[in-house]
C-alpha cells in the first residue's frame, strides 16, 4: 500500500534509522521495527533528509497551542 510521508516525517525516520544503526542494530532489523521499506529509507537519506535544518528548529517552536477555545471566566 502506498503512503505518502511528510518532510518531517521522513527527517524523523531517517534520524530514528540512524540512531538505531549507532546503537549497533543491523539495518534489516531497524526497517522492520520502523515498517517502511529500506529502499526509501536510503533514497531519503542520501537525499538528506537526516539532517536537522535550522528552519526546521525555528518552524518547531512556532506550533500553536493545543487548546484554542474561548478562555472560561
């Protein structure tokens, strides 16, 4: 089945993907628990997408709050 991924989502599996490779968990092992094929996995990675951009930091801390309704008084 086809799923598409966000940005964020692809610099968060492939920052997972690399964590996992670090701790010394083989890559079939890591895909298996991430459940998204290896062969994306690399494409997103050499595309660069582990990599944390300063505008991703910046677009993070900007998220609104959960709860917008009316204040009760």
């Amino acid at each position: 089945m086809r799923v598409r991924y966000t940005a964020r989502r692809k610099r968060g599996l492939v920052a997972a993907l690399n964590r996992m490779i670090a701790e010394g968990m083989t890559l079939r092992a890591a895909v298996e628990e991430l459940c998204v094929s290896a062969a994306n996995l690399s494409k997103w990675a050499s595309q660069g997408m582990g990599e944390i951009d300063h505008l991703d930091k910046i677009l993070r801390s900007k998220k609104k709050a959960a709860l917008t309704g009316p204040s009760s008084h």
